[in-house]
C-alpha cells in the first residue's frame, strides 16, 4: 500500500515536468488577460460609446427652470468646455450644422446648511441639482442618451453674510467661485454619463 501511494506521488520526469510548468504558466496568463478584459473598468474620459461619425455637438445655453439666476450661462460654457477637452469633438452653440445636440434643462437646485460656524452662521452648503438631458443624433433625430432626472450632489464652503440659505437671485454673484467649483463636477459628471454611458 505504501509503494503504490509513493509511486503515485512520485513526479514525472523532468523533461515532462518543464513542458507542463511552460504550458501551465501559459494558461495561467491567458486566464488572467481574459479575466481582466472581462472586469467591466475603464480609465474615466477614454472611452466613448457614441457612433465614431460624431464629430459636431451642438450644445444650446442650457433652460434654467429655477429662481437661481445665471446658472444656466456658467454651466453650459462648462459643459461645452468638457466636450471640448475630449479632443474628439468640435463644439457649436446651436444645434444648426451638429451631428448631434445635447438639449439639458436645470430642473431644480437646493441648498441646504449642513455645518456651522462658531457664532452658528451656516459655513458649508448641501447643494443639489437637478437636470433633465437629451443627448440626440440629429442626423435621424434619435435619441442616444436621456435622463429625466440627472442629480449632482455635492457639499460646498459659501461664505454669505446671514445665517440662512444664500438668496436666490443673487447666489451666482456672490457666490461665483463656489458655484464656478460646482459647476466644473457637474458638467464633468453630465459629459462622462453621455460620452462613456455611465
């Protein structure tokens, strides 16, 4: 019993053992490249599921549906500068002569206190905002990618003079940095669920 289990155990001969290493280290880089291939990540602003034949967006000042004035001009020159800084796109302010237009509405924008200050002033916002986009060929006027309900969340420092929420008719004014911050993270999050169907 003891000699059939040796002999069972005993490895191969040496030639044989090299050949099988070889092929079993080829197997094991051919199982890996395929394992990696198939994981689903990819490198955020390289790829792009849209037809290879758009090369012209149209991208008309975004409709502004809230009380907050001017946002509508600062995000949409932020996201045609996102468009622009994929290098693959060349990017017109009417929908005229485009192979393609992103036609977006500014929904909804909240901001909410979330820390204070020592003298209990609001010093940090909530801010949340909403869209509704259409990203359309306007070649056969199909569209490639829609969201009704587009959100951006994001926390901000404001500075403002008042313990309350900023005053809508004046926020973009008073507060063009932080919305300037804003603004950039939204047109980047807007251009990337477009571009690459995230």
């Amino acid at each position: 019993m003891t000699r059939e289990i040796s002999a069972f155990l005993r490895l191969p001969p040496a030639p044989f053992r090299l050949r099988w290493a070889s092929g079993g280290l080829y197997l094991v880089v051919v199982w890996l490249s395929l394992a990696s291939s198939n994981c689903g990540y990819a490198l955020a602003g390289r790829g792009s599921f849209l037809p290879t034949d758009i090369r012209v967006v149209g991208i008309p000042q975004l409709t502004n549906r809230t009380t907050f004035f001017d946002v509508e001009q600062i995000l949409t020159e932020k996201i045609r500068n996102e468009f622009i800084g994929r290098g693959k796109y060349r990017v017109v302010p009417e929908a005229a002569g485009a192979d393609a237009v992103l036609n977006a509405e500014i929904t909804s924008i909240t901001l909410s206190p979330v820390a204070l200050t020592s003298s209990q002033l609001a010093s940090r916002y909530q801010f949340v905002l909403t869209m509704k986009v259409d990203f359309v060929d306007a070649r056969i006027n199909k569209s490639l990618w829609a969201n009704d309900a587009l959100s951006f969340t994001g926390e901000y420092d404001l500075s403002t003079t008042a313990g309350a929420t900023p005053d809508a008719s004046n926020f973009a004014d008073q507060q063009r940095s932080a919305f300037d911050r804003i603004s950039t993270d939204v047109a980047r999050t807007v251009v990337t669920a477009i571009v690459e169907a995230f």
